[in-house]
C-alpha cells in the first residue's frame, strides 16, 4: 500500500507541530523518519492514526484521499501503530492481547480460543517471530513484547505499520532481531514508517529518510548519508558526533559504595547488593535498558530515597543517612533524569533556575536573595554555556528543551563538586545540545572530579565512559572497560556474562 501526506499541518494553539509536512511512503518501503525529540514526528503519525485530526492536508492510501476520526478507522484502512509505550494487558496470553476488540466468535458469542492461538502462529511462522500464544504477556521480555504488538497489528490486515521510536526499550541485541524483522515485513510488501532520533539504526534499515525539524521537512536523504550529515540536517548546522576525550588521569578512588540494596515496603528489592569505586578524574557510565533500577540508584545516591543498607562514601564522609540538601551542600552535582519534575521550575526565570541549590551560600545575604550577584552570575554561564536566550530574566519554559538542559547542566557544574551525578543527562536534547553537553562532562572530568553518569544511550555510554557498570533488574551484572563490544554490552544488557553464554553453547 503506497501513502501520501500532503501538506499536513497540525496546531495546538498557536503552536504548529507539524506545519505542511508531505511525504511518500512507497509499498513495501521501510521511510525513517528521523528527528530530534520534539520535532513533531509522534504528532504526525497519531495524526495519520486517527489520534489527532488535521487542521490542513490530506492523507491518501493508494492515491485515494482518506478520513480517519479514530484509530479504528486507521485500522480497518490497513494502518497499525506499535507505540513506544505499549499497549498490552500483562496478564492476558499473547493471542487475548493479539484479538482483543475483534475477537473471533464461536457458538453465542463465545470467544473462539482456538482460532485466536491459530491466527498468532500463523503470523509468527509467516514472519519467523517464534511467538508462544499461550505465554502470559508478563512474562516476555521486552522485546518479544514489541514482536507481540507487531502481530496484533498485523493481525489486523496492516499493510503500513508505523513503528514509533520501536527501539527506546531494547537492548542491542534485541534492536538487531527488529531490524531483521523489519526486513521480513518489507520483503512481503508492508510498508514500514519508522520514527526514531537514532542516526545508527536509520543507516542500517531505511530505504529512504526524511529529516524533520521544528515541524517542518527540512529534506530527505539516503541511507548511505554520514551520520554528520544526517545530524546537520536535524539541527541546522554541522555537529560533531565524536567527543574528543583524552585518557583519564585518574587519582584516589573518591566515591565507594557497598552492598546498597533498596528494598519496598512491599518486600520487592530495587536495588541488591551494589559495590562500586569511582576514581577522581574518572567517568563510570551505568548502562541498562530503562526500567532496571537504574533510577532507584541515582536517587538513592542523591539522597532522594533511603538505602534499607548499605554505604555511600565520598571522600570519606558517609552520604547513606544524608538527606538531598545535605549532599548537595557537601558537593555534590547532580543532573537529574527529569528536568522539569526535579531539575528546574519552568515558572521560574533562567537567572533562579542558575541558583536554585546556591541559594543558601553567597547569593544571599541576611535571608534576602543578592539580586545583582545573581544577574552577573546568570549572564556569565548563558555566555559560557551557549544558552539561547534573549534574556536571563526570561521564563525557563520559553526555552527549548536543550536549552532548558543546558541551564541545569551550567548550575551544577559552575559549583565545585566533589562528585558529578548525572541521569540520562541529554535525554530530550538536540544533537547540537548533546555535543556541548558532552564536552562539558569530560572537561569536569578533567579538572579531577569523580563522575557517575546513568543512560540508556549505548552511544552516550560508549562515548563518554572510562570504565561501563551494566544493570540489570537492580543489580550490576558486571563492570568492564569503555572498549567492550557492543554486542557484549548488549548481552550483559540482559542479564547474562559473555562468558556464561559461551560456557552454555558448549
């Protein structure tokens, strides 16, 4: 089925989010459309889903123009939507997931159980999904999860399926066997939309992409296209994809934790067991695909949750019975993986949101804030740290989403720290945002400060580590150094040493 937007366009207020994009979706084509967060690619395609309705444009399938006032009607025209989050009942099976809404029926109206496991297999042996359809959803890793949304669509009759940012939640491994599958669907002449911000799976699996920035199409490009290029086009200058990083000159080890476990009330571990040493003048990255304890370690490192055990010395001094203002006090910096719920206050100006944890030290005085100290102070880091503003005094929330980071980031690090801490510290952020952060980073680094940076970007990772710790379901599997394989990160990703699957082939 061939697709065509034309002169799509959808506002919210006064607010474009999609501003006359057009695109051609070829059958049997796998179309990336790449872009950084925020670039209107999740609007478009809800808007092809039935989601949203346009305010201009047209959408045709097969050249004949079509109207959709919901996703049923999406559906029944032969378009299915995997979404990022997705939209299964964990404790139904596969094949209840797969039929539900339209179940086949037997005698009164009873759902024929039978006929919902045979439509499963037949799609899974169809595209090689090796799906069990009596297997409860809770119970599949994620990725087979995803493979599960895939069938409910399919099962459907899709022939577009619209894959939004299908990767966000795997590991390597599992990104690579989406890949293929995507591959299989292509060559059985389903057309594939594939949204996503992630240069390396657009040049491993797009026939053809379109760059869309600010809501507009700004061009479209081949796969072969440089990651430089492609990266330029997104945010409208030339970005460099490599940080430049010497080796760490690494001093004492400065931060030591051991044996923190963080334990429900419920009885549900978080966290179990984790020991770990950071040298000063070192970065250790935690990898992990989301969701594996990774953000009950940041806040309990910061004081935002209690350890039911365990120690976290830094510099000698015990954090573990520290609350959150304590340890900042004490030097620690910390990027949080939400900078709107615990980084900043949109409300506020750029120039408060530069002091908001200094505001009990020099910049103010006798209980009342120093006004002019802290103007200087705000105008001197939106010069250092390239904040696009017209004015500190502007509100936050009138900035984009990588400047706002960029005002989190330029706070803690105007401090001196004894520790940096930072979650998923570019998520949401443009490319050309992520380079400066990124130097940032490693420049605190190279002044001796001790760094803890958490991400599921295994580019970010790779990019930034001295030494890699990888999580998994609140443990580390293992620490290794920054040139381990992808594929041997992506296997400690899920649980399992190299060395364990070897000894299990053998």
């Amino acid at each position: 089925m061939k697709l065509e937007l034309r002169e799509v366009t959808k506002k919210f207020g006064d607010f474009t989010a999609n501003d006359k994009i057009s695109i051609t979706v070829e059958e049997g084509q796998i179309h990336a459309l790449l872009g950084e967060n925020g670039a209107g690619k999740s609007t478009l395609m809800n808007v092809l889903y039935g989601l949203y309705q346009p305010d201009g444009g047209e959408i045709l399938l097969d050249g004949k123009p079509v109207a959709f006032a919901g996703p049923g009607d999406a559906m029944a025209a032969g378009i299915g939507m995997v979404h990022q989050h997705f939209m299964l009942i964990p404790v139904f099976t596969v094949a209840e997931n797969v039929v539900m809404g339209h179940e086949p029926t037997g005698p009164f109206g009873i759902i024929d159980v039978p006929k919902a496991r045979e439509i499963v297999r037949e799609i899974s042996e169809r595209f090689g999904f090796e799906v069990d359809p009596d297997a409860y959803v809770e119970t599949l890793p994620v990725g087979v999860q995803q493979r599960v949304e895939i069938i409910k669509a399919l099962s459907r009759q899709a022939k577009v399926l619209i894959l939004d940012e299908p990767t966000a939640v795997l590991t390597p491994q599992e990104t690579d066997e989406l890949m293929q599958i995507m591959r299989q669907l292509k060559s059985q002449g389903t057309s594939i939309v594939f949204i996503t911000h992630k240069l390396r799976e657009v040049q491993e699996v797009a026939d053809t992409i379109t760059v869309i920035r600010r809501g507009k199409v700004v061009g479209e490009a081949a796969p072969t296209a440089t990651q430089e290029e492609l990266a330029s086009m997104m945010v409208g200058r030339a970005v460099e994809m490599e940080v430049e990083k010497s080796p760490a000159k690494e001093g004492d080890v400065a931060l030591s934790v051991g044996g923190l476990s963080l334990v429900e009330r419920s009885g549900r571990a978080l966290l179990e067991d984790i020991s770990f040493d950071v040298r000063a003048g070192e970065i250790l990255a935690v990898a992990g695909v989301q969701g594996n304890g990774q953000t009950e370690l940041a806040e309990t490192l910061m004081g935002l949750r209690r350890a039911t055990a365990g120690s976290i010395r830094l510099d000698g001094q015990e954090l573990a019975d520290k609350n959150v203002h304590e340890i900042i006090d004490f030097g620690v910096g910390y990027i949080p993986e939400d900078r709107s719920k615990d980084g900043a206050i949109e409300e506020f100006s750029i120039a408060e949101n530069l002091v908001l944890n200094q505001t009990r030290g020099e910049f103010s005085k006798h209980g009342s804030l120093r006004m002019g100290l802290i103007q200087k102070h705000s105008k001197e880091l939106v010069e250092a740290y390239d904040i696009r503003t017209g004015s500190s005094n502007a509100e936050l929330d009138t900035l984009s989403g990588g400047n706002q980071q960029k005002v989190v980031v330029a706070r803690e690090l105007s401090r001196n720290l004894k520790l940096l801490l930072a979650a998923q510290p570019t998520r949401g952020v443009d490319v050309g945002s992520i380079e400066f952060i990124h130097q940032q980073i490693v420049a605190e680094r190279d002044k001796g400060t001790p760094v803890v940076i958490i991400s599921t970007e295994l580019d970010e990772v790779k990019a930034l580590a001295d030494r890699i710790a990888v999580m998994y379901r609140g443990r580390f599997v293992g620490i290794v150094p920054a040139d381990t394989s992808r594929e041997d990160l992506g296997l400690m990703m899920a649980g399992i040493m190299p060395g364990e699957k070897e000894a299990a082939n053998e």
